[in-house]
C-alpha cells in the first residue's frame, strides 16, 4: 500500500466506524450482508439531516456491496469494512480477499462504471439477464446512488472498494 | 451484534379487485430460489387482471438487486407479451431510491410508468401541512404543555427511554420533553418539510443536536418494529382519515411493554362564556367540516376504544381544559383566531359554503376570542389524552 499517496486524500476524511471480521465467519451466513449494512448505517446516520432516510439509504448501498464481497472474496483472511465521512459524502472501504481471476473482474467492472454509456449498459442488463451480473451492482450504485467507485491498490490476496456515496444531498 | 429480528419482515400481496400487487418490507435474497413463491404470485397476478396492474412498492424498505431484476424480468417480459396491459409502479417519496431504480423501467417499456405516492392522496392533508399552520401549533403546544408536563409520567415518560413523536408537527413538544424529561433518543416524524426544517431550526437554536428529525408518512414508516418505550403522536390521528392504520403503525413501532400515548380533541366540546350559544354553534360545525373532509376532530373520547381495537392493555385515558386563565389569555384568543383562518377562510370556503353560512361560522369564533378577553370571561378547549401498553 503506498502511505505516502494516499495520505492528502486522508486527511479530509474523517473516520466513523470500522468493523472487521473473519472472512470465513461472514461467508458463513448470507444474512451478515443485511445485519451488518443495517447495523453500520444506523450508527453512521444520527448525526445527519434525516437519519432515519439516510440509514436507509445507505443500508442499501452498503448491502450491495458487501454482497458483492460475499459473492466474490474467497475465505482466507478478513474482510474489513471502514465508512469515512467528508461533508455531504460518506466513503466506505471495503477490503476482503479474492482470487486473482476475481481481481481483474472487480477492476473493469469498476472502470465501467466511469464509461459514459453506463446508464445505456445498466438498461441493458436489466432488460437482459434473469439475474443481475455482478457489474450491474456497480453500476446501480453509480447511477442511482451517485457513487463513485475506485479499487485501491491493497496487498494480494486482498482487495479494496473505495466507494464515495453523497447521500446527503441526495437524501435531504 | 444481534439486529436480527429487527428488519421488517417481507410480504407480497395481490389484490384482484383493486389491481394491485404489492411488495414491503425487506428482500434482499441470495438467490431467486429464495422468492421464487412471490414471483409466481406476481406472474399470476399478470394473468388475472386487465388494463392496468398496480405494483405498489410505497411499503418496500429495502430490495437488493438480485430481487429488483427478479421482479422487473416478470413486468418487462409481460410487456412484449401482452401489449394491451400497462402497469403503474407506486413508490413513495420518502424512499427516493425505489423511485430512481424502477424509474428505469420506464425508459425500456413506456407500457410501465412510475407514480410517487405522496401528501396529495390524503384528503385533509393540504390543509394540515399548509404552513400558515405553524404559528398555530406553537402556541397550542405552548398551552398545552402546562397541563402534559405534569399528566407525561402517568404515561409512561421518564428519563432515559428511547421515544418517538409521530406527527411531531414543528417539534416543539419533543424539544420541551427532551429538556424536562432527558430521554435518551428522540425521533421526531412528520411529513410536511417546511415543519421539519422549522423544527431543525428551531432545534439548532436552542444547540440541541440530538434529535433524530425525519420525513416520513406514519402510516407507513420505515422505523423498525419493537423499538420505543415511548411513542407520542398528538392531535394526529384526528385528522386521518384511517386512524387505525396510524394505531396499528405505532403500535408496531412499540416495544413490547412500552407505551403508545396520543392526544385528541372533541372539538364540539370547546366552550365559552358569555355567548355559549354561539360559540356551540360554531364548533358543532367545526366537527362537521372536519368529516366532510374525512377527519374526525371529535376522536378524543374514542380513543379508548380505538387503543383497546388495536391490542393495547392498561390503557389510561384523562382529559384536561386549556383556558384563558391557564397563562396568557392572549395567547388563547390568537389560537382562536388562527383557527378562524383556516378553518372558516380555507376548509368552509374550499366546501362551497355560502357566505351567511360562513358569517355565522366566524361570529362564533369571534365570541371565543370575546369570552377569552373579557374581564368576566371563560374560554376553554378540552383534550383527551390516552395511553395503552402493548402487551409483552
Ligand atoms: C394537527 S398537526 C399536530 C402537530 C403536533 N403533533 C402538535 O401537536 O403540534 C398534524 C401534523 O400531522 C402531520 N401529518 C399529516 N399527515 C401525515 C402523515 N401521513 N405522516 C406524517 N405526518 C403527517 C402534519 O404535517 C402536521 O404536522
């Protein structure tokens, strides 16, 4: 991980809360997503405008993303989920650890979402596939959550979501 | 962490004779196995109806994506099928992120449009969340407080207790409780905005940052179950016009144990002397143009019955007078005479009332403000205030 890079960006973000667990422990019930994205939001949103709508808000662009991790991260290690706050936008990180095959899957369907034809690709997967594709859940967060989603460079076998969600805003 | 249990459980249902299929709760699958049953219900539904389909989704808490695209596969597949049937998706306006997600549906099936539910569906809204209301709630909380300050801990109010105020109006009430009582979290709901962001305001003002302001409908809140020791909703569900739907929200809101406490009126039971026969005049009529517009400003003594219908036990009910000679008589004559605005100036007007009728309407007001001033005078606004625990 490369501190010195990352340190500016840091230093606006201010903590909130940080949760880590075994990885095998949360692969062992599907249900960790829903408790632990309900539980995370609800601590996170007291403090904002309307709490009760931003928890649920965010709830919901938490969930995905830890569904995606439980989708795709493999049981060995932790998984490591950190939510940051700077005015309007709440960041979360989320690092768990995957197979490499999975690496460079995360990594387009990221990119993707930065494509100017996102909202043409999201109708069309939706229109499409009897179930969503992984990629989708990125690009529902982008598109109707506003959020913007990088990977952060994090030692192998882990991976990093860096995931800046302005609910605020789009809350109140 | 032990939050299961708290999420609001997931249902489907389908209504034939209204059209109407509708998801709430929380759905969030791994796989569609797991709502496979739902998504037959609604493939049914599809058979059965003709000409529109509602998908009411106002309820729906939370959906992940695997469900979202289970259920819109069903409606965008029925579309190319049967070209003759369109669909109405409902959400609501307080949970903005269903109407941004099945907004999409709209852009690759025109057959499927989107409605968001909101204030303009409950009859008697327009009036109540209108803001020339706010200076009218300030000073009623004002006087009723000096009675509820002393009546709160019958009910259950104490220190420490997590509550919500349903209806919470500008939040007067919740700021007066959080400085006399000190509960340890208040939620504050209502759905006018320019209130809450009154109450914000307000709060601010008097540097207290720790009350949970939010927009919401209480019919269907997003609140989990079992969570207050406390919940108030004052003067409320007089205006519903389905007032055991408001009950049976707070109720579910309600800790095991804890209590749900509301205030109501009976309107034709203000009184004033001297002119009594006017002033009855004009709050019998005053209950009258409630019901015309689906309200039933007499609720107060119901409200026994109404707490008993909806599962409550040890419900304790009493009822106190504000009078002119509580405090400020002033203060009595000015809530008198912004009832006379709204009530005679907007709903009388709004009904198609003749202007005699509207004359008379307003002399017993007048006559209120008159005894409430007079040297002599008595004025008084009764409330009933009930409460009932919710069994353990
Ligand atoms: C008569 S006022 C009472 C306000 C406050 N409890 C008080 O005593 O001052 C009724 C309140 O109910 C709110 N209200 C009406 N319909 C509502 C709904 N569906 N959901 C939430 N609040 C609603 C209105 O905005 C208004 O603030």
């Amino acid at each position: 991980m490369d501190v010195a890079e990352k340190a500016p960006v840091e230093a606006t973000f201010e903590p909130l809360v940080q949760i880590e667990m075994e990885m095998e422990t949360f692969l062992s019930n599907w249900h960790h997503c829903d408790q632990l994205s309900t539980f995370i939001a609800r601590i996170i949103s007291h403090n904002r405008t309307d709490p009760v709508r931003h928890a649920n808000f965010f709830s919901s662009a938490l969930n995905e993303l830890l569904e995606v991790s439980f989708r795709g991260g493999s049981p060995d290690g932790q998984i490591g989920c950190a939510v940051y706050r700077h005015g309007r936008t709440e960041r979360v990180k989320l690092t768990f650890p995957c197979l490499s095959r999975q690496r460079q899957f995360f990594s387009e369907a990221v990119s993707n979402t930065r494509r100017e034809d996102a909202l043409t690709h999201y109708l069309d997967s939706i229109s499409t596939g009897l179930t969503p594709s992984r990629d989708v859940v990125f690009l529902d967060l982008a598109i109707n959550f506003d959020a913007q989603i990088r990977l952060e460079n994090s030692a192998p076998p882990s991976i990093t979501l860096v995931v800046d969600l302005p609910l605020e805003g789009v809350v109140s | 962490m032990s939050t299961a249990g708290l999420s609001i459980p997931f249902k489907a249902e389908f209504d034939v004779n209204s059209q109407e299929f509708s998801l709430s709760g929380v759905v969030r699958p791994r796989s569609i196995d797991e709502i496979a049953v739902n998504i037959s219900m609604l493939k049914e539904a599809i058979d059965q109806v003709r000409g529109v389909l509602y998908i009411n989704v106002k309820r729906l808490v939370q959906m992940n994506n695997t469900a979202f695209h289970a259920f819109a596969r069903v409606v965008l597949d029925a579309c190319q099928a049967k070209p003759d049937i369109r669909f109405v998706i409902v959400t609501s306006s307080v949970v903005g992120w269903t109407t941004r997600m099945f907004g999409h549906l709209n852009k690759i099936e025109p057959q499927i449009t989107i409605e968001v539910y909101d204030s303009k569906f409950y009859p008697g809204q327009s009036f109540v969340e209108n803001t020339s209301f706010i200076s009218i709630l300030r000073t009623q909380t004002k006087m009723t407080w000096r009675h509820e300050r002393t009546i709160l801990p019958r009910h259950g109010m104490r220190s420490g207790i997590t509550m919500a105020d349903i209806c919470c109006g500008i939040g007067d009430f919740v700021v007066l409780v959080q400085k006399e009582f000190q509960p340890a979290r208040i939620v504050a709901l209502d759905h006018s905005k320019a209130s809450l962001a009154y109450a914000r305001d307000v709060a601010a003002g008097f540097g207290i940052t720790d009350i949970e302001y939010t927009y919401g409908d209480a019919s269907e809140m997003l609140l989990e179950d079992n969570q207050f020791d406390f919940v108030s909703c004052r003067h409320s569900l007089q205006i519903f016009n389905r007032p055991d739907a408001l009950l049976a929200e707070l109720y579910r809101i309600c800790k095991p144990g804890g209590r749900v406490y509301i205030t109501n009126e009976k309107n034709s039971h203000c009184l004033g002397e001297p002119r009594s026969q006017s002033i009855q005049w004009t709050y019998n009529e005053v209950a009258k143009l409630f019901s015309h517009f689906e309200m039933d400003v007499e609720l107060g003594p119901k409200s026994r019955r109404y707490l008993a219908d909806a599962g409550f036990e040890d419900i304790v009910v009493e009822s106190f007078m504000v009078t002119n000679l509580d405090g400020d008589a002033q203060d009595f004559a000015d809530v008198i005479a912004a009832w006379e605005n709204v009530y005679a100036g907007e709903m009388s007007v709004k009904r198609g009332d003749s202007s005699e009728f509207i004359q008379r309407f307003r002399q017993g007001f007048q006559d209120h403000i008159l005894a409430a001033l007079h040297p002599k005078g008595y004025a008084g606004w009764p409330i009933w205030v009930a409460s009932g625990r919710k069994p353990r």
